[in-house]
C-alpha cells in the first residue's frame, strides 16, 4: 500500500492538534473511542455530501486514527491520482467483478495499524440499499466494525459503537441500523437506513 499522509513522521506529529483546532473553531466535537484491535473496518455513515471527506480527515487525525478508504475509480483520475493516494485513498473499479472483498480481507489481514474506512451507500447520492461489502470485509478478516459518523445537526462526529460480526447480517444490521437511525447527514433527504441493505452486491 502506497506512503499516505498518515505515514509522515512531521504531519503525524503537526495534524492531530491542528485538526482538533479547525473542528473547535467550526464548533464541532469529536466522540467516541477505537477499538481496541490495530485493524478494523469502519463504517462511513450518512454519505450525503462532499463535505464528509474533509470532516472524515479532520476527525481521523484528531483521533490518532490512521485510516484508508475506498472511492469509486472515477475520483482518482489525473491530475488527482497522486493526491487522493496520498490521503489515504484506494481506487474501487465498480464496473468490473474484481474481488475487491477479498483483496480488502488480505490487506486487513496482513498489515497492522490499519482502519479501512467503506462508505457503505456507495456514493453521496441516494440509493436504496446499503452495500454489504463492509460487512463481509470485518467478518473475513475477523476484525471489528467501528460505527464511523458525521452527525451535521449536533456538530459531532467520531466513532460510536464497535461490533464484532457474528456472521449474521441480520442482526447485525439491525443493531447499526438503530444506531445510525440518531445520525443526520449534511443532506438527509440522501440518507438511508441500513434496514435496507443489498445482500447480492458485496
């Protein structure tokens, strides 16, 4: 995996306090805590604009958090490429049946210190069901789910519960989806509950 932002010595050291300065300032606050494994999946919920990337970083440096996430190829094409790797992104060629599920499991698997961040809606648009490729990701690698959040009506953002997957997507879903019932995108008209999920499209 390419040298990331994250992976600075200097910018480690300068970001986590400059982050948490810009989010006081915004009047936003950072909640909640990381699971306590060096590798986990976390759960980007509601996508519903552009500004969940810029909030997701804030927030990631301000919790120590060193995170990688998935895109759609699309946003990473030249002159954007370099910048967006660099911010810790990982192109997503949807259009091909690349077993993206299974090189995120060997990733997780064979790295420490990694939070892989997968916005399970897909895109910032509505859509009608929620992804299930985070899902499967966390119980291959036998990893934990952070519940990753940016609630724009209460200004918090941060990492609610952790769940370990039991294997059953029902149950489990049920349990986020209780949780980020409570949760308000930027656009909530865009948001929608995990209650709906799409079992055939990991």
């Amino acid at each position: 995996m390419s040298h990331t932002i994250f992976d600075s010595p200097a910018l480690k050291k300068i970001m986590p306090r400059l982050s948490r300065m810009i989010l006081k300032a915004a009047q936003w606050r950072v909640e909640g805590s990381l699971p306590q494994s060096s590798r986990f999946v976390v759960i980007a919920a509601p996508h519903t604009s552009n500004w969940d990337f810029p909030f997701m970083l804030l927030i990631s440096f301000a919790m120590e958090m060193k995170v990688n996430w998935m895109g759609k190829d699309a946003i990473f094409r030249k002159p954007f490429r370099g910048l967006f790797k660099w911010l810790g992104g990982i192109p997503i060629d949807r259009s091909r049946s690349n077993n993206v599920v299974g090189q995120s499991i060997e990733t997780l698997t064979h790295l420490d210190n990694l939070a892989l961040v997968v916005p399970p809606s897909g895109t910032r648009q509505r859509v009608t069901r929620w992804k299930t490729g985070f899902y499967h990701i966390a119980h291959g690698a036998k990893v934990p789910i952070a519940l990753g959040f940016l609630d724009y009506q209460r200004k918090a953002g941060g990492i609610g519960p952790h769940l370990i997957p039991r294997g059953d997507l029902a149950a489990d879903m049920e349990i986020i989806s209780k949780f980020y019932a409570r949760v308000t995108g930027k656009h909530p008209e865009n948001a929608i509950l995990p209650s709906h999920v799409n079992n055939k499209t990991p």
